[in-house]
C-alpha cells in the first residue's frame, strides 16, 4: 500500500538505498527503531570532513580570477521528492552549469559504500530535472601525496578529477535507482521478518541486521571467525544457522573453539596452545598500547592527509618480581612523534618482549615512524622484532562463548577480568580518544582541557592494564604462572 506521506529522498539517502533498500526504508518509516550505527557514524565523519575540506575548496577559489562564477550548496530541488545539495557549482558563460563534488578521501570511490560517482549522478539528475544544462562534472578529493609544511596550501592539498564521461555514463542507470528508491519508500509496509545478508559475514552486514533477523540466535554461526563464504551458504541453505545444528569435523581449526565452547558451556582452554605463547616472553614485560590521529586536513607539518599519526602511548612495565611501573606520552600540540618516540627510548628497556593487543596496529606505527625518522629507526624496529600479540592467545588458547566469536579486548576484558571495565569512561574507544585529543588541542577553558587530558590517559591506561590483567589471568591457567 502507498503511503500518503510525501516522500524525499537525499543524496545520503539514495546512497544508503543503494546499499540497502530496507535499510533506508527503516530509517524513514521507523526512525525510532533505527539503529543508529557504523552507516550513520560513517556519513557524521564524512559530513564533517567534507566542510573541512570545502573550506579550503572555498579559499582556494577566492584566489581565481572567476570566482564570482563560484557558488556553494545551491539546491535543487525539482518538486519530485529529489533533494539535491551540489556542493560547489560553477555558471558558465554559455548558460551551462559545471558540478563539483567535494569529498574527504584521498582518492575517487566509485563502489558502495560510497559510490563518489553515483553521488554525482544523482546530484546531476536533480540539476538536470531543475532545468540545468550539466557541462562537466567533477570529484574534488585530497591528494594522497601531499604533505604539509607550514600554513595548508589548498593548490596542493587539492586534486579536481574530471569524472564527467563516467559520472554522465551512470545517468541511465541510476535514473532507474531513483525510481526503485522512490517506490520502495512508497510502501507503507515491507517484509520486516528477513533479509539478504544471511549470506554475508557479521562484518557486511548493517546494523539494522539483528532488527530483521530477530530469530537468530546468540551464538550463531555469524560468531564463528573467517567462515567462507561457501559453508555460509550451505548451512543458511540448510537452515543452520543455529549453533546447536553445527558439528566441529565442519569447521576449521580456528572455528572449533567457539563451537566447543558453545557445546560444553564453558571456557575452550587449549594449554599447548597458551604455553606457546608464554613461551616466548621475555622479562621485563612492556604493555604497549598506542593511540592515532588521522583527518583530511593534514593536522601539521610533516603530515599527509588521512594517514595516522601517533599522539599518545601507555606502557606498563612488569619485572620479574611482578614489579608494575607505569609510563605514558599524550602530546599537547599538534606535532610529529618525535616526542613520542624519545620518551618510548627512555622508558622501554632495552631487552625484554613488547605486548600489544593486535600487533598490526603498533607495528604498522612502529615501522611508519621508523621510516619517517631514520636515525630511530633501529629501536623502533626493534621493538618490532620484540613483539608478541596477547590477541593471539584468544583464537585458539582460550575462548569463551561470551566474546561472540570476537577476539577484540573489549569482549574479552569484561568477560576475564570483569574488575575493571571501559564502561562509563569519558573517552570509551579509540574514536572517541581521536575526538577528544583534536577538542583538547584547541581547548581555551584550561580546567575543560584538563579534564579532557586526563580523561585520555585514563582510557590509554586501561587499555595497557588491561593487558596486564589478562596476561596474568591467562598465565594463572598453566602451571609456570604465566612467566618463559
Ligand atoms: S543486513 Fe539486512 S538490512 Fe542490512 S544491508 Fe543487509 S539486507 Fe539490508
């Protein structure tokens, strides 16, 4: 049945309908029960860091010489339920228009889950409708290769990528997915009991999964680890999707865990597998947790645009006494990691393992800073050589039901160590810890900016004691209490 409603539909929209068509139409008829996840988080940053980034499209055609042929954020709106907001358009001297598409990445997408080109299609199909005649058509991302030295050079920072031969190839196309769209969300009801994405890992599927999947039970085999996609979809075919339905001969040696934990109701604890890992550690113990920043507008000298750049550490340090020191950085300024890295050189010793919790992140930093500052470069390798990855342990070692399938120390803490929690802390995850660094950099309120300081170091430190916690947890479950 159609609804009497009148029906919009924004470029944000029409990209969540091409991602999802139900999930769009929930957001729109059912907004109270729409969970306001990743999608919409994502198009938050996004939305952000386009104005940013058109701040500086804005400065850097004040310096052109036609200029006043320039507008921002003119709408089109042609009376069809379209919502078009260009975000700079040119008016040629031939009465055509130019449309520019100003975008955060550093490269054009022209995929979900953000289609650049679809975007501009669909903001050409609104002008078009409005009566325009669209003469070029053109994406305006960062260069992935510009580096900042000093105040933003928006010419450099800048690239204008003329997609007007792709953008105007899509016009057919997506005229048709504006039509399905506006259909779809017509209706004043669609099937709420199901979707698609049954056949899709835990990390394809969109947060409005669980509301039109409510039967599916926790665990389920969305909680088993790299699943291919081949088993998915022969135990969804089969309507297996319930553990209960699953036996271990069909499961690889990473996906067995979770089953036998699932089947025994208790912990999975695979000693060798532990005693391995305790095996190759070495006093003292570092505890290292590291924190990244990344924007579109390079946040000072040395920086390109989306690339992360370390601004906090926490590390505890644990003899083999059981001694614990505790040692952290967070920069006050906006500025390269030399800081950072001397203060490391100062409190990690020069023997002993380094323990992370999922050493590509602290690596890939340790190995960018190495290659931005050579002459540190043989500590920070070092450190490389040194790690060990306390993650590990959870795949095999020890797993329980109540990570889900997960190995993130935000679902193993609570459930090992329930003591100590990231629960009610004023900076919760490492987003949150981004956020509240660029607030506290520009912080006039000095009692706000300490609040947000210390607010940083406590998350820092959780996450390194933490580590620590669950170190001795698991080392208490062997017989050489956790120790090489
Ligand atoms: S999980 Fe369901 S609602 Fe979400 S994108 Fe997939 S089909 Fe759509």
């Amino acid at each position: 049945m159609a609804t009497t409603n009148p029906i919009k539909l924004t470029k944000t929209d029409f990209i969540l309908f091409l991602n999802c068509g139900k999930s769009l139409w929930l957001k729109t008829h059912k907004p109270n029960v729409y969970p306001e996840g990743e999608f919409s988080a994502y198009a938050q940053k996004l939305a952000k860091e386009g104005y940013e980034v058109e701040a500086q499209v804005r400065a850097l055609v004040a310096t052109w010489a036609d200029a006043d042929r320039y507008s921002f954020q003119r709408v089109f709106e042609p009376g069809e339920g379209l919502f078009a907001k260009a975000d700079m358009v040119r008016d040629n001297e031939d009465g055509t228009i130019d449309l520019f598409e100003i975008k955060s990445s550093t490269s054009v997408k022209d995929r979900n889950p953000h289609n650049q080109l679809k975007d501009a299609a669909f903001q050409t199909i609104a002008a078009k409708r409005c009566g325009e005649k669209v003469r070029n058509i053109t994406i305006v991302h960062l260069n992935k290769d510009y580096v900042r030295e000093g105040d933003i050079d928006p010419e450099e920072l800048l690239t204008f990528a003329d997609e007007t031969v792709r953008v105007k190839a899509l016009l057919a196309e997506t005229e048709s997915e504006i039509t399905e769209a506006m259909a779809l969300l017509s209706l004043d009801a669609v099937d709420e009991t199901s979707c698609t994405c049954l056949h899709l890992s835990r990390n394809n599927q969109c947060d409005s999964f669980t509301y039109f999947n409510r039967n599916i039970p926790t665990p389920s085999i969305y909680s088993l680890p790299r699943l291919s996609q081949a088993k998915r979809d022969l135990f969804v075919a089969e309507d297996r999707i319930s553990l209960d339905k699953i036996s271990v001969e069909e499961l690889t040696r990473l996906q067995q865990p979770v089953l036998k934990a699932h089947q025994s109701n208790a912990p999975y604890i695979n000693l060798p597998d532990i005693e391995n890992f305790l095996g190759v550690l070495k006093y003292p113990l570092h505890f290292l947790d590291y924190e990244t920043y990344a924007s579109a507008i390079p946040i000072t000298n040395g920086v390109k645009s989306q690339s992360p750049l370390p601004f906090q550490f926490s590390l505890h340090v644990q003899s083999e006494n059981g001694e614990l020191e505790h040692h952290e950085f967070l920069a006050d300024q906006a500025e390269r990691p030399l800081a950072l890295i001397e203060h490391l050189e100062r409190t990690i010793n020069p023997t002993g393992s380094i323990i992370v919790w999922n050493k590509t992140f602290e690596n890939t930093q340790n190995k960018t800073m190495a290659a931005d500052y050579p002459d540190k470069a043989e500590f920070l390798l070092g450190l490389v050589s040194r790690t060990a990855d306390l993650m590990d342990v959870f795949l095999t070692g020890y797993v329980d039901i109540r990570f889900d399938g997960s190995v993130s120390i935000k679902k193993v803490l609570p459930v090992v160590v329930p003591e100590l929690s990231y629960d009610g802390m004023d900076v919760g995850d490492g987003t949150a810890a981004m956020e509240t660094w660029a607030r506290m950099l520009s912080e006039t309120d000095l009692a706000k900016r300490a609040e947000q300081r210390q607010a940083l170091l406590d998350y820092c430190e959780l996450d390194s004691l933490a580590m620590v916690k669950i170190l001795k947890f698991v080392g208490a479950l062997t017989s050489n209490n956790g120790t090489a």
